[in-house]
C-alpha cells in the first residue's frame, strides 16, 4: 500500500511540472528590440505628438510617406545597432528639410531608450525563465526515473522460482520474493527478500545459487558478507563483458604547491565505469578548489541515480546563478561494461584520445565550461571500444606543446610511440615524454583507461 502511494504521488508531481513545462513553451520569445508593434507605437507616437504641429505634415505623412517612414526605419536600425538615437543617423537631406529636426530627434531618442529598456528587461526574464525550464526539465525526468525504478521489474515465478527456492533451502536459506529486470545496459537486475534458518550464512552463497540459475556473473551490490537474523533484502547485479583498469599521472606548474586539476574514477555497480577530468581556471589553490566542487558535485548526482546527462544540466543551472565569473571544465567518460560502449560528455576541456591498435583518434571539443552561457549544449559521443583499447583524457597543460613552431609532433605520435597496455605505465610513460616548453608550462593531468574483455588476455 504505501508502495503503490509513493507511486501515486510521484506520478501526480510528474505530471503537474509536465504541464508547467507545457505551458512555458507557449510564452513568445523577443529577438529582436524593434519588433513591429515597437515601431507602430514609435510612429504613432512621433505623428501625433511632433510631426501634426508641421506645416510640413501633409506633405511628410502624405506624398512622401514612404520616404519619411523609411528614414525614421534607418535612423532605428541603426540605433540598435550603437545602442542610441543621434541626429548623425539621419540623411543630409532629411536634416535640412525637417523643421522640428532636433525635436523629432530628441523624441525618437526617448522612445528608443523606453523600447531597449523593456527588450532589456524582458530578455532577463527570458533568460531566467529558459533556467527555471530546464530546472523543471531535470526535475521531471528524476521523478520519471525514480518512478520507473519504483515499478519496474516483475516477480520471479514459475520454473525458476521453484529452482530458486530449492537451491536457496540447500544453502540453509529461506526465500521469500524476488524480482528481476533488465537495466539500460542490458544487464539483469534481481532484488530478492530473503530469510536465513539458523546459523551463519554468506551472501555469497546466494551469489552461487543466481549465477547457476541464470548462467550469467552475478554480485552482490550491498557490502554486507554476511545474513542478519530475520529478512534481508538484497539487490544483485549481472557482471558485464568488459573490465577497466585506471591509471593517471599528474603535476603542478612549476612553482606551486597544488594542481589546479582535479579527477576521479568510480565503477558503478559493475555496470558502468566513469571517469572524470576537471581543469579549473588559472593554477593553484582557487583552481583546484573550483575544479574540486565541480567533481564532487557532479559524483553526488550520479551517487544519487541521476543519469549523466541532467547532472550536467543541473550542474550548468545551479552555476549559472553563481555571483562569480570562474569556471571550471569538465571532461566525463562513460564506459558500458556490458557493451564498451564509451559515451563521451565534454564541457569545455581539451582533446580525448582513443588508441585502438595502431589507430589514434583525437575528439575534439567544441562547448564552453559549464555555467558559462544560458542556452549552451554539451557535447554527446559514442565510440565503441573493444579489447585492448585505451581511452587518453588529458587537462590542457598537456597539449601547450603543439602551440611551439619549434617542436615538430604531435600527441598522436607521442601515444604511438608508448608500447604498454598497463594503465598506470602508460600515464607515467605519457607523462615522462613530454617535451619542456618553459614559461608555457601548466598544470598537467593525464587520466588512462584500458580496456579488457574477459575470456582474453589481461591487457593489465
């Protein structure tokens, strides 16, 4: 019951902020200061208030109609462009034929000022609203995710119940429920309520019974050895095909005492393995605290459930809002343990490469640092990877040497020259080969993951 209200609740949250983010989509957008009803109102304005009082005003507003609106046009256009009205703008001609000139020009000037004022203003609003959307954007989909986790997966019944059953009562274990699912990987999950008969029992020997029964590799995701009198629950996991092995190298610019660069690694329930680089601005310890926040944020989102993507949205609208104006990239690698599919996720940073035998890919990135720009898209690639192959996630400090005229090769060619599959010795290696490029010299950070499938060869 109180499973099915949570459910009830979540579902009536989700569709109220799907309705608010309808209706948001239906708010006009300004894009530019002199939209039409804008400039209706100014020549309405400069008729009746200005131009009636000129003996000329049947002439202006009636034979020459066209020439008069066209040149109050180009005098608006190109106030828009300098930001004020001045009597410069207007033609030689229209100077000299005008009698209320400084008069028609001082009253276009307050008008402009009214309309870049309320431009102004309403692309604040704009800008804020785009922020509250894509806030209520994440929400919306955190609550769909944490709904669907809710009702996701179905009861474990029939043959492989009773299999389960008995091979579970054989290791002096009760079972009671059990469910199982396929994640987004195409992994089995399987979440089991279960009770020990007297004496100590090992999770592992629930661990034994499931990988026979569904003759996959299967763990435990709780840290827990061993059963607790009474009923435990336990969620338990399908091992993918790949594994990785990290390394990394690092060092400061030459003089300070810390590195502006930050990094981590984390493998999630052996589904997934995350690496991530971040480069705060400048060196030293306001760097490497900016970078420091950036990461431990975004590990917190993910620690949370939230999928890549919306912690990096989420992450860009709360820095958004920041009073300051210092940023910090973020490089994430995201590796299927399943499939070795690498999704790549960049927010500023610098180059990535992938080395697959011979081969060496540079990806390059294309987006600024995260919180820098209210309506900015981040980077998302694919890339599949395969036994042996090594992905190079490197901070900028490692690349200033391609900007010297005087050395004559690239990282490509540095990175074909290294001649290891281990992780942490190719970092070094990377490290130890760099050439010394003297007051260009900068933080560097170099992260390496490699790649295995088990059933070959360990490249560790």
């Amino acid at each position: 019951m109180m499973q099915r209200e949570m459910i009830e609740r979540l579902e009536s949250f989700e569709n109220s902020i799907k309705e608010l983010l309808r209706l948001s989509e239906q708010i006009p957008e300004r894009t530019d200061i002199l939209f039409p009803k804008g400039m209706t109102y100014i020549y309405t304005t400069l008729t009746e208030d200005i131009c009636r009082k000129c003996p000329k005003f049947r002439d202006c507003f009636g034979e020459y109609q066209k020439k008069t609106m066209d040149e109050i046009a180009s005098v608006m256009r190109q106030a828009c462009q300098k930001g004020f009205v001045e009597g410069q703008m207007a033609s030689g001609d229209f100077r000299k034929k005008c009698i209320y000139f400084q008069a028609l020009m001082e009253e276009m000037s307050w008008l402009f000022r009214m309309l870049y004022q309320d431009y102004y203003w309403e692309k604040q609003l704009t800008e804020i609203r785009t922020v509250m959307r894509r806030q209520m954007a994440s929400q919306y989909i955190l609550m769909k995710e944490c709904r669907r986790l809710l009702t996701e997966g179905k009861l474990i019944s029939g043959g492989k119940k009773r299999r389960l059953r008995v091979a579970l009562f054989r290791q002096g274990i009760h079972f009671l429920k059990g469910w199982e699912w396929k994640d987004d990987n195409g992994l089995w999950n399987i979440t089991l309520l279960v009770k020990p008969l007297p004496g100590p029992k090992k999770t592992e020997h629930i661990t034994q019974c499931l990988g026979e029964i569904y003759q996959k590799t299967i763990r435990c995701t709780q840290s827990e050895l061993w059963l607790r009198t009474g009923n435990n629950r336990l969620t338990f996991v399908e091992e993918g095909n790949f594994q990785v092995l990290f390394g990394r190298m690092n060092c400061n610019k030459e003089g300070e005492n810390v590195c502006g660069d930050n990094f981590s690694f984390i493998n999630y329930n052996k589904k997934r393995a995350v690496m991530l680089l971040s480069d705060g601005m400048g060196v030293g310890e306001r760097a490497c605290e900016e970078s420091r926040k950036l990461i431990e944020s975004f590990e917190s989102m993910l620690e949370a459930g939230v999928c890549e993507e919306y912690a990096l949205e989420i992450l860009h609208d709360v820095l958004l809002m920041q009073s300051h104006s210092e940023y910090a990239t973020l490089d994430i690698g995201v590796i299927s343990l399943k499939t070795g599919m690498l999704k790549m996720m960049k927010a500023g940073g610098t180059a990535t490469f992938i080395c697959h035998g011979n081969t060496i890919e540079r990806i390059c990135p294309e987006t600024l640092p995260p919180g820098c720009l209210v309506q900015q898209q981040f980077e998302l690639k694919y890339k599949k990877l395969y036994h042996g192959d090594k992905v190079i996630m490197v901070s900028d400090g490692m690349l200033d040497f391609e900007t010297m005229p005087e050395i004559p090769f690239t990282m490509e060619q540095i990175l074909a020259q290294i001649q290891t599959n281990n992780a942490q010795l190719f970092a070094k290696k990377l490290m130890e080969a760099l050439p010394e490029i003297g007051a260009h010299d900068d933080d560097r950070t170099v992260l390496v993951a490699s790649i295995w499938e088990k059933g070959q060869t360990n490249v560790g």
